[in-house]
C-alpha cells in the first residue's frame, strides 16, 4: 500500500493526466527499490482503486486512469454497505446541499439544461397505478437532483449531491419505501420541481433556494413516513 500511495504522489508531482504512460515495471523496480511482487501488488491496488489501467498489445502497458464519478459512488457506497443508514441521515445532508446547488444554478442553466430537466419531470405525468411504476418514478425523481447537481460548476458539491440521491435511490429500492402508494409525496415533489425549474429559468436565486428547502423538508417527511408504513407491513407479516 506504501508504494501505491508513492506511485500516486508520483503521478501527481508531474502532473501526469489520464492516459498516459506510466513507467514500466523494470523501471518502477530501479526507481524505488522493491521487488517484482511488491511493485505488481502496488499497481493491482491503483487498478483495483481505477487510478491505473493495463493495456496489452502493441503499445500497451500501464495508463492514468480518470475514476469516473459512478465508479466513484460505487467505492463510496462500499463503506456505507454495512452501516445503518436512515432516511434522516441522508436528509440531514440534502438539506444543507442542494438548496445552495439550486441557488447557485439560477439564471445560469442553458434552455437545454433546463429542458432535460422537464424531461425528468415528465416522465411521471400521473400518480403510478403500480408497484413498478411507483419505483420508477421514486427514482426517476431522485434522478432529478442527480442531474441538477451535474449542472454545478462546484465539483465537489455536485459529487455530493449526485451521491446522496444515489443512496437515498438504493435504500429505496432495498427497503421497499416505493410500496406504499403516497399521491401526496408525487404531487408536492412534481410540484417543486416545476416551480424548481420556473425560479431557475427566470434567476431568482432567494426563490429557488426556498422551493429546493421546502421540497427538502417535505420529502424528508413523507420518506420518514413511508418507511414507518414499510415496517408496520413488515410487522403485521
């Protein structure tokens, strides 16, 4: 693990980018002193962590590697596997997060942008009539957010937001919360959402802030509430 964390600060001082070259094994083996098994294992540790990757052929060899942001939500969700997450939890976060993000993206999204993200929107025109649409349009909701935050020129606050709805999407769809029909917790989120997009297109920052907070606290709500109703079913089973 020492010479993988070598081989990255490495990479970082000559500002290597992704895709290129980095030295071969013979040369890594010179350069630091170890041995073929230790230089090997350091490199399957930067490839397993999607720094590096491995070409073979003509021309082939080891490569910068750029982490796409999934592969880096699927790292991260990794560590939460085995934790007890809850829906407060994840909302104690949204709510500080995505009003800023909402805020900060007023009068600066692209009639484009703006148009993906009605396009969302319309995906869940009516109440679902069944379980599968009712866990479609939960995540196609939530895929909502994802996409807003990808909009922000803060990179890190985009991470986090995007990663947060791909949580609360997992821990909907594994504890079942899309079961209990909710009419309300459709109609108030495609309500805000709309109104979302309108404060945006026309730039008001103070406006989306508040629609994205109040969208926020009512969902917490209602999610809290859904989740309540999923263990009550599970307790009467």
């Amino acid at each position: 693990m020492q010479l993988a964390d070598t081989i990255k600060e490495w990479v970082v001082e000559h500002q290597l980018k992704a895709g290129d070259r980095l030295p071969g094994e013979a040369e890594l083996i010179e350069r630091y002193g170890r041995s073929k098994g230790t230089v090997r294992e350091a490199m399957r540790i930067l490839e397993a962590q999607g720094l590096v990757e491995t070409r073979t052929g003509p021309g082939g060899g080891s490569f910068v590697a750029e982490v796409s942001p999934d592969r880096a939500h699927s790292l991260l969700a990794n560590f939460f596997y085995f934790r007890d997450l809850s829906i407060k939890d994840i909302y104690q976060i949204r709510k500080l997060l995505e009003p800023e993000v909402a805020a900060t993206l007023a009068g600066k999204l692209s009639e484009e942008q703006l148009a993906a993200l009605e396009a969302v929107v319309a995906e869940y025109p009516e109440p679902a009539k069944t379980v599968e649409e009712e866990r479609a349009q939960h995540v196609s909701s939530l895929q909502f957010h994802a996409l807003l935050a990808s909009y922000s020129d803060n990179a890190l606050l985009a991470f986090a937001v995007r990663f947060m709805a791909r949580m609360l999407t997992e821990l909907t769809v594994w504890r079942r919360l899309y079961e209990p029909h909710n009419r309300a917790l459709w109609e108030a989120g495609r309500r805000h959402q709309l109104d979302l997009v309108k404060a945006l297109r026309e730039g008001d920052a103070e406006k989306a802030r508040r629609i994205m907070r109040d969208h926020m606290e009512g969902a917490e709500e209602q999610m809290q509430e859904q989740e309540a109703e999923v263990l009550r079913r599970f307790i009467a089973e």
